[in-house]
C-alpha cells in the first residue's frame, strides 16, 4: 500500500527526515548545554573582581618595577573589604580571552591546552580546590620552570585514574621537562553553558609582572561602589600612566552566558515554528489521503472492520512512514558521534537522537490521531454510493 | 487571461480554508525570519552612520608579518599611520582612531563603565557624526594636547542624568582625569566596531606618547579619503605600492599584507590572509537561509501537490478540451504566485511585529532594525523564488495527469 504510493509519500519522508535532523540538532545543542550546565563552575565567582592594568611605569629597573607590583598587591590586599588578591595573566574566566599550548606525554602531542600563569595565592581568589597534591607555594620560585599544577580534566585525559603526583612531560617539542606538583580541579572558563578545557597553571616569575595584566580580587559579600572608587584610586595613583578597568565576573559571566543562550533560544524558535508548519503540513496530507481513499475504508467498514482498526490503519501507517524516514535520520545523525564532528560526547548525540525519534513519532502520532478518527467515522453506505 | 487566474486562484484559496492556512503559515513565518535576518544585515553592512562618505573612503584594518613558521597579525601603530599611509599623495584627509578600550568611572557611588577612543583632528572631518550639542575639537585644541572630549549621547544621559540640560562645558572624568566636554554625538552601535565609543578623545592627550613606537603593529585604524570618487582606485593602488616597498621588520618574515578595503570587505576581512571573510560570511548567511527555506518549501509541495490533485476533474476538463500543458503549468505558477504573494504580505506584518520586540528588547543598544527599500526589495526577490521553488514541481506533476484518469478520478 505505502510502496504503490512511493511517489507521493517520497516528499512527506523526506520533509519527516528534515524535521528530524533539525530536532536532533537543536536536542544536541540544548542537551550538552544543560549537561555542562550541571557540571560545578570550579570557582566562586560571586564577589570575585578583575583589574585590567597595563605596564607604562617609566623606570626599567627589574628590582623597582618588581617592588611598585609587590607593593602594590600587598597595599589592595591591606584593605578592610579585601579577602585575597592575586595576579593573573589576561585569560580569566569569562573574557574569552585564549593562551594555548601543546605538550607532549609519552610522545604523544597533546594541543588546546589553556595556559595561565599566577601566584600562589590564586586558588584562595579564586575558590578553586586542590583535586591532588599542593599548590605553589613562595620557596617554588626557585625551580618554576621545572614544576607544574595542571587541572582535573588534563589530568584524566594523560593518565586516567592513575595517580598523576610526580609525573614528568615535555613541553610541544618534548624538550623542557616539568614535573607535575598538584592536580587542582577543572574550571568552566567559558561560562556556564561550555565545557572545562584542558588547563596547566604556571607560577609567575618577577618579570611577568609586566605582561600579566590583571590582579584578581575576593571582596567581601555586599562590598559597594564607593570602595570599588577607592580600590579604583589606589591603582590609578600606583599605576599613573596605566588604563584601569575593573570588572565584576558575575556581570562578566552573564555576558558569557548569552553567547549560549541567545542562539539556543533563536534555534528553538526557528525550530519550534518549523515544527508546527511540518505539523500541519503531515496533518493536511493525511486528511486529504483520508477523503481519497473513502471508498476503500467504507468497504471495510462494510465487511465488518470495527472502527478502532481503521482508525489504527491509519495511524499504523503514517507511523510506517515515519520509521522509514527515521532510519534515514538515524543514519545521519550516528555519523555525529562517529566521525566526532563538533567533538560532543558522544552521550550526547546518543541522548539527542533517542529523544528527537520520540519527539517525532509524537508529533506523527497526534497529526494523525484525527485523520485516523475521521477516517473510522466514514458511514460504508455513503462512502460506496459515493464510488 | 491573468485576471481570470487571479479569480480561480482566490476561489479555490477560500474553498479550502485549512489548506489556505497551511500555506499561508509557512510562508508568511519564512519570510518574517528571512526578512528579519535581512534588516539585520543591512543595518550592520549598509548603515552609513557615522561614515557618510564611503563611497570616497578606503579602511585600514590590519597589518599581517607572514614568515615561515609564524604569523602575526594585528592593527596598526601610529607611527605606521602617520609616518607611512600620512605620507601618502591621493589622500584628502587620514582619520586615525584607536580600537575602543574600557574604563570605568565612580559619580555619587554608581559605577559607569567607559568605552573610550582616541582620535586625532581630521577624523571628525572625514567622518560624518550628528552633533546634539557643541562640535567637535579642532585641530588646534588636539595639537595643543588640550583635555577636550566628544562624547555619546548615551553616556551624557548615564553620566549626568536624563534631564535634558546641555553637557558642553562640563566635565566627565575617565581613567582619573578629568576632560571637558566640548561636543555630544548621536549614539552608534557596538556593531560599527571601527566607529563605537562613548567618549572620544584627542590622540594628543594619550599617558604614553603613541609615536614613540616604531613597528608596525599597535591599536590604531585609519580611514583614507580620496578626494573624489575618481581617486580611490588611485589610492588603493598607491597604498598597495606602499606596502610592497615597505621594509620587512625582521629575519622571521618574508611577506607583510594589508589591504586598503571598500567598507564591506574590511567588516568581513578575518585577520588572515588566507581566508576570505567575504567568502565565510556569504556561505553562512546562504546556508542559514537555505535550511531555514528548505523545510516550508517541502512542506508547500506537499500541501500543493494535494491541493493540485483534488482538482484534477478541473484539470481533465481544460485539457479534453485543448489547454496545452504549458498554459496549465503557467496557470498554477500564478496561483502560487498569488499565495506566496499574500503570505508575504503577511510576513511583512509579522516581521514589523518581530523587529519591534527585537527593537524594543535592546538586545543591541542603538541597533534598531528598520524594515527599509532595500530590505523589500530582498523579500520580493525571496518570495519569487520561494514561490516558483514551491509551485513548479507540482505544476510539472499535474500537467503530466493523464486526461482520462483526471476525468474518471471522480
């Protein structure tokens, strides 16, 4: 019945299998991002500033530009509201702003790796906690070039459950050695919406205090605008020459926020309208099919089918039509996770798939339900009189 | 004869009133989204506030050192602008302006953040802003290294309040120095990235001395004014023999790349030579737009190929008695060229409706999204191909029906 129609019902598969892997899209998208949503932040963002400054101090001796910067930090750190502060080079949370590198394990070259550097004090700023092992502390100056904190997420994609404490690599070209120190946990640098990337922590040395670019600072809950001016003060008379900015991360991370959700909420939108018009254009079809076919279903219903089957033949069949073409998207969409296109877990795309085919046989389900009702409410004697 | 169509095609879309809905849904929801998508375009690419002069301007966006291991790509500095792209002969006039830069500022216990920019004289001539109040600093005042500022609209009402009362002559404090206010300009969008700031202050005035550095890369673009439109081939070549005789900086390249571009092509220029922005931005758009169009049009053949069918006695009928298969197919063209017309119609109700909300939203500050000639034009032309994209494959269908079963199909 459906393979003598191939022609006519080729269009309403195909337009089922669009409708399909635009909801497998928009399921993949919303699904990762709510799973990374679940996933913690790693830090205590709430509370937590950044200060831009750039170095423009005119003297180029190391010993003063190294005491203006220390005597600077330790200054912010004396005010009353102030819980922490350290330095950090520029790509803090939320600022989009990228330092990557490749190392090289076991010969195997690892790439995107987030560089930061700091001081010892960042995991205090930040609220970040020690998954293994410790952090920098002042007597590691010596040594930096030899040791290195990375994060949870580098940590498991190196060595898996095994202990990482102690172990070396070797930096892209696998010439300079570094031994691993502490494992601190994974933080989500684009948002809440994005994964945690790899990551690896070096301590600043007395020169990069030049370069660094922004001391991070923990303030005390319900801290006003008016310390804000006199923090604001203090390192524009420190810094004269310097362009200060500072910047609250909670605002910071909404604005990081919405590069998610601003297209999740259009995609939707487009989707959903999509939707409905596929919708009613399977509904219309099947009606239409319905008053073709009259003449058929009141024969049935002359030689005794009772209603519920017809209705049910009707269902039964868009339903056919909808597996047809759900196989085809099926097919599609498993090259997803296959050829890891995007580089989603592949639980993702498993998820997304499963709930776009309930999705759609739900959507089919209910267009037809009525038809199908229609269909069993056809009287034999008019629909045969009619042929 | 077209009359006659336009007859049938309103009596057969008031017979079947659900179908008429499906169609006129899909198409009216299709173009709000296309045309939504094209305002949006044409208010980033075609806006022509604050530079009026564009047909007489090229842009400098970027320099790029090309080596064999490496790249490095970024603005220019000043030194560059000034001592090489200055020193150019076709040039009227050079506005030179730093990439924005944000500051704050602390009044009464509120914090204001400041996007600023710093400028020298001639950009105020060469780019056209609409003064609310006082005028711009001359070159006399920048020379001078006055502390004189332009600032937005916006920021006047955020910094001294809404009252409507002039802001010229008083002062706006940023980056803990205190500048007078000698004009206030109409706001513009973030998305003019080369021209949005909330205050604009002269290069003079800058803590660091910008010509002290003499590479090539730093934070300024320029904007080339030819004296007539005439002149600006001219003057893309002059500056591309500039670039070529330009001394390489160092052992690491061997290739330095910057073009002087017409304003579209230096929106969508990527930093990277070997990718064309042009080429990236079109194919996304095109794509959007084709997945967004490829459902509706599915689903339009489906429900015409229906509608078609339902009518095929009518068919059988004109065709026992000797209408052509072309003057069939043409027929139901016309008939779907009257739908889609009339869903368009109501696309363009929908889409004000749309960009109102969107406007009213301010998703972007400044950005309003108008629904303009130039964006009719583009739905007119979508809604042609929409209309023979979803109408011809059933025409081609129907005209095929074989006369005796469309006759005995009832």
């Amino acid at each position: 019945m459906i393979w003598n129609k191939k022609k006519q019902n080729s269009l309403l598969i195909s337009e089922i299998f669009l409708s399909f892997l635009v909801i497998f899209g928009v399921f993949s998208f919303a699904i990762n991002s709510y799973r990374n949503y679940i996933t913690p932040m790693g830090i205590e963002y709430k509370n937590l500033w950044a200060i831009s400054y750039n170095h423009t101090l005119e003297t180029n001796n190391p010993d003063s530009v190294t005491l203006v910067y220390e005597n600077l930090l330790r200054n912010i750190k004396a005010m009353p509201q102030v819980l922490s502060a350290s330095y950090s080079t520029g790509n803090i949370p939320f600022a989009s702003n990228h330092m990557s590198t490749g190392i090289t394990y076991k010969k195997e070259q690892i790439m995107n790796i987030n560089q930061y550097t700091s001081d010892e004090n960042f995991p205090k700023t930040m609220g970040a906690k020690m998954v293994a092992g410790r952090w920098y502390n002042k007597g590691d100056a010596v040594n930096r070039d030899r040791i290195i904190v990375i994060n949870e997420k580098l940590k498991e994609k190196m060595f898996g459950k095994e202990d990482a404490i102690g172990k070396v690599f070797g930096d892209y070209d696998d010439k300079k050695k570094v031994k691993i120190i502490g494992v601190v946990n994974s933080v989500k640098y684009e948002g809440d919406y994005q994964r945690p990337g790899y990551g690896m922590y070096k301590l600043h040395d007395t020169a990069s205090y030049k370069w660094m670019g922004k001391i991070m600072v923990k303030v005390t809950p319900g801290t006003d605008a008016g310390f804000e001016g006199k923090l604001y003060k203090l390192m524009a008379t420190t810094l004269k020459k310097s362009n200060i900015e500072i910047e609250h991360l909670d605002n910071k991370l909404r604005g990081a926020n919405n590069f998610t959700l601003i297209p999740l909420i259009i995609f939707s939108i487009v989707a959903a309208f999509l939707i409905i018009n596929v919708a009613l254009g399977i509904f219309g079809v099947l009606w239409y099919n319905i008053n073709k076919r009259k003449g058929e279903i009141g024969l049935r219903r002359a030689i005794g089918a009772p209603a519920s089957s017809v209705s049910m033949q009707i269902v039964a069949e868009s339903l056919i039509i909808t597996t047809l073409s759900l196989i085809l998207g099926t097919f599609f969409a498993v090259q997803f996770p296959l050829l890891h296109v995007f580089d989603l877990p592949a639980g993702v795309y498993i998820l997304a798939i499963c709930l776009a085919i309930a999705f759609i046989y739900l959507l089919v389900f209910i267009c037809s339900l009525h038809p199908g009702r229609q269909a069993a409410a056809v009287y034999p004697a008019v629909a045969l009189h009619e042929e | 004869m077209l009359k006659n169509y336009f007859k049938i095609a309103i009596a057969v879309l008031r017979r079947r009133k659900f179908f008429t809905f499906i169609s006129l849904f899909g198409i009216s929801f299709t173009l709000t989204i296309l045309m939504v998508l094209t305002a949006f375009i044409d208010k980033v690419v075609n806006d022509n506030y604050p530079d009026r002069k564009r047909d007489r301007s090229l842009y400098l966006g970027n320099i790029e050192l090309r080596g064999k291991e490496s790249m490095n790509s970024s603005s220019f500095s000043y030194y560059f602008l000034t001592h090489f792209a200055g020193s150019m002969k076709t040039p009227e006039m050079i506005a030179i302006s730093s990439r924005s830069n944000s500051t704050n500022t602390y009044v009464n216990n509120r914090k204001i953040t400041i996007d600023y920019k710093y400028t020298n004289a001639d950009y105020w001539n060469v780019l056209d802003y609409d003064f609310i109040e006082g005028k711009a600093f001359t070159k006399q005042q920048s020379d001078n290294g006055d502390r004189v500022v332009v600032i937005s609209e916006d920021k006047k009402k955020e910094y001294f309040g809404d009252d409507n009362s002039p802001a010229v002559g008083k002062y706006i404090e940023a980056d803990n120095v205190k500048y007078r206010i000698c004009g206030v300009v109409r706001s513009i969008p973030i998305t003019a990235y080369n021209f949005y700031a909330d205050i604009y202050l002269p290069i003079t005035t800058m803590k660091t001395n910008p010509a002290s550095d003499k590479g090539y890369m730093g934070g300024f673009v320029a904007v080339l004014l030819a004296k007539s439109t005439d002149d600006v081939p001219k003057m893309q070549q002059e500056y591309a023999t500039l670039i070529s005789k330009l001394p390489i900086p160092g052992k690491e390249w061997d290739h330095i790349y910057s073009h002087a571009d017409p304003y579209i092509q230096s929106y969508v220029r990527t930093g990277n030579e070997e990718k064309s922005g042009m080429l990236y931005a079109i194919g996304a758009v095109v794509i959007f737009a084709l997945f967004v169009m490829l459902l509706p049009t599915l689903n339009l053949v489906n429900v015409n190929i229906t509608r078609i069918m339902e009518r095929s006695s009518e068919i059988g009928v004109r065709k026992a008695f000797g209408a052509s298969s072309k003057t069939l197919v043409y027929q139901f063209i016309v008939e779907n060229m009257i739908l889609t017309f009339l869903g368009s119609l109501i696309g363009v109700v929908f889409s004000i409706v749309v960009m109102y909300f969107i406007n009213s939203a301010k998703l972007i500050a400044n950005l309003d999204l108008t629904l303009n000639f130039t964006v009719l034009c583009y739905a007119l032309l979508t809604c042609i191909v929409f209309g023979l994209l979803s109408g011809v494959y059933p025409a081609w269908r129907m005209s095929k029906l074989n006369i005796v079963t469309a006759l005995k199909a009832q």
